[in-house]
C-alpha cells in the first residue's frame, strides 16, 4: 500500500502560507478573545503555532486573522492582519484576509480554538490537492450528533486552497455571502477523511467555552 511519504510529489512547503483564525467574537466564551485563552499554561494561538511548526509538512510562513488584542497576537512574533470586512463577519472574511496578503500559491486556514488538530494536516490536504486538481481540500472528521449518532462530517475551517481563488471570494463576500460552504461549492473541492484508527478522535474537537477547554485540556494528547 502507498503511503504519503512514498507519494512522487507534494506541494514544497515554502508554497504554503498558514493561516490562524483567531478574530472571531468568543460570544460562547461570555466575549473574550479566544486565541489567548490558556491551554496547559500556554495561549490557544500560540500552541497553534507551536503545533503548526511540527507538522510534517510545515508551512513556510504563518500569518494570523486577529481583530482584538493585536499587539498580543504580534508578541507571537507573526504577522497579525484583521479582518478586510467589518462587524466580525465570520470566517471567510478571516480567509479574504488571508488571501489578499498571502504571497505563496497555497493558503491553509485554520482555526485557534482546536488544540488537538493533526500533526499531519497540512500534508494530507496538500497531497489531496495535488493528487485531484483540486481548488480546494477541506478536512472531514467523525462527530456525534445530537441523536449519539457518528457520521464523517467536513470540516470547512480546516482546508488548503489556492490563492488565485482570491477574486471569486471578493466578489462572493462582496455580494453579501458569508457561508462557506456555499463559497466552496462553487469550486473544486476535494474531503480529506481524517478517520483512521491511528488518527486522535479529538483532532477536530473544538472549544467553543471555557467548560469545553478545560476538558480538552484535560484530554490524552
């Protein structure tokens, strides 16, 4: 069987921007910054970072989408970019951001609020892309519904994409549209099934309170 590393080619990781959404409004977590909420001592972007620089495929620059606290995020030693539309307009507007200063082909977003995302993240969504002429490779992962049920979800805040998708999303955004979903599907994509047994099935687990932290906190690595 083949594997990534026997694959004959991948996108070189200096093509590769990374970026880190951390600009939303933490309405959940009673309207505090997310991104510099700790995590075992140490803030959620920040361990992002860390985590992103040990990726078998690291990318060759971060950037990071903040709208709060910019010098916080700066002392990261990133560059800090807020976002290009107004009134905390979700996350494509954390990607528009993205792409306008994004000066590589390639564009991997992802959010700060998922502690235990893979260590192999950029490279699969990177040899997915390739390997399928794709615009754009978007994460899926198993999730419980409310019924108990588990089913591979997509993940549309975990993807690579192409930089020259850049003038579809302004006039998507500009037109009024922030979903991403419906931005996406106008583009090739590709799902990247991220549910193998050797795979942490708290890798996409995100925090959307401080109870939610604190157990993901508390979770195996």
């Amino acid at each position: 069987m083949s594997t990534l590393a026997d694959a004959p080619s991948t996108i070189p990781p200096d093509q590769i921007t990374a970026l880190l959404l951390a600009g939303g409004r933490g309405s959940r977590m009673g309207g505090v910054d997310k991104g510099l909420q700790n995590f075992h001592g140490t803030p959620l972007a920040l361990h992002a970072l860390l985590r992103l620089q040990q990726q078998s495929l690291p990318p060759g620059e971060v950037l990071i989408n903040a709208n709060r606290n910019l010098a916080a995020y700066e002392s990261f030693g990133v560059s800090v970019w807020p976002d290009a539309l107004p009134d905390f307009a979700g996350p494509l507007a954390g990607f528009l951001t993205g792409l306008e200063r994004c000066e590589t082909p390639y564009l991997l977003t992802l959010p700060c609020d998922v502690p235990h995302f893979p260590l192999s993240l950029c490279e699969r969504l990177a040899y997915a892309l390739q390997a399928e002429n794709a615009d754009i490779a978007m994460a899926a992962a198993p999730e419980a519904d409310d019924a108990g049920h588990t089913r591979v979800r997509t993940q549309p805040v975990f993807c690579l994409l192409r930089a020259e998708l850049l003038e579809s999303l302004v006039r998507f955004t500009h037109g009024g549209g922030r979903k991403i979903d419906a931005w996406t599907a106008q583009h090739r994509q590709v799902i990247v099934p991220f549910d193998t047994p050797d795979d942490d099935p708290l890798a996409f687990a995100n925090a959307n309170t401080l109870d939610e932290l604190r157990r993901l906190e508390g979770a195996a690595p």
